[in-house]
C-alpha cells in the first residue's frame, strides 16, 4: 500500500502568493497535478465572470517541506476548441 504525502496548492499571481493552510493528502506530485487543474478552471473561469481577463495566475504546488515540486499555469487547464 502506497503511503500518502501531503501536497499544497499556491496560487501565484505575479508578486502575490496566496497560501493554502490546510493542504491535501495524495498519493503523489501527478495526483496532486491532475487535481490542480479542475481547480484552476474554476478560479480561471470566476476570473473571467468578474472581469473578462484571464490573468497570469498559476499553482504552485508545494510538499510539506515548502518545496515547489510542480507548476500548473492557469493558462495551460484550458482545452483547444
């Protein structure tokens, strides 16, 4: 059985990070990748209803240690018509 680690999901806009206190368990940094991006669509599309834009956003995604282990720019979750 696979141990599970905790992972937590920054969202960096610019200059400003905004921290996620509580993290989530996963079994690892992919998991923790594919569930960033349905996460990011629906901050990317609230962005989009408030104000038209799409922003530079992206999450940072953390270990316990304070590591980035990946990236997921906002930009990148959206699908090619």
């Amino acid at each position: 059985m696979r141990s599970h680690a905790r992972f937590f999901f920054l969202v960096r806009d610019g200059s400003d990070l905004m921290q996620d206190p509580e993290g989530t368990d996963l079994p690892d940094v992919e998991v923790a990748r594919k569930a960033a991006i349905p996460a990011a669509r629906g901050i990317l599309a609230e962005g989009i209803r408030r104000d038209g834009k799409l922003g530079s956003q992206e999450f940072e995604i953390t270990d316990e240690a304070g590591a980035v282990v990946a990236t997921v720019p906002f930009r990148s979750v959206i699908e090619a018509l």
